[in-house]
C-alpha cells in the first residue's frame, strides 16, 4: 500500500482563491484528498492479516488526527 505517494485529486479547486485563506483553503483540500488516497489503499487491503491489524489501527489513528487538522485549518479561514 501507498501511503501519501500520489498529490490530492481536488487540489485544483482552490486555484481561484488568493491569498492566506486560499493557502489554509488548499492545505486543507491536499490534506483531505491525501486522506481519502490512504483510506482507498486500506480498503483495498481489507479484510486483513491478524498480524497486520495493529499497523492497520495505527495508520487509521492518524488520518483521524489528520481530518482533525483539516477541520481546524477550515474554521481558521476568515469570514467572507
């Protein structure tokens, strides 16, 4: 499985949004879409290997920690 080996899908969408919130917008877009990529590879794998269940519960511990940040990046944006 391929962890963080291929660039967010949606990044493109914030190509029309300048500035810092535009940066903060993106970052949390590459980190969703990078979540997404590394949950895609765990479901591929599915059902796994005993021996390979704690790994699996690790990898999983830190994409939620991940979309914690994505959701804190996104309350960060000023209003518009």
């Amino acid at each position: 499985m391929t962890i963080r080996g291929m660039p967010a899908a949606s990044a493109g969408r914030v190509s029309a949004t300048a500035g810092p919130a535009g940066d903060t917008e993106l970052r949390a877009i590459e980190t969703v879409g990078g979540v997404i990529t590394d949950l895609v590879g765990i479901a591929e794998r599915l059902p796994v290997r005993h021996d390979e269940l704690e790994s699996i519960a690790r990898i999983l511990d830190r994409l939620s920690q991940e979309i914690s940040e994505a959701a804190t990046l996104l309350r960060a944006i000023p209003n518009q």
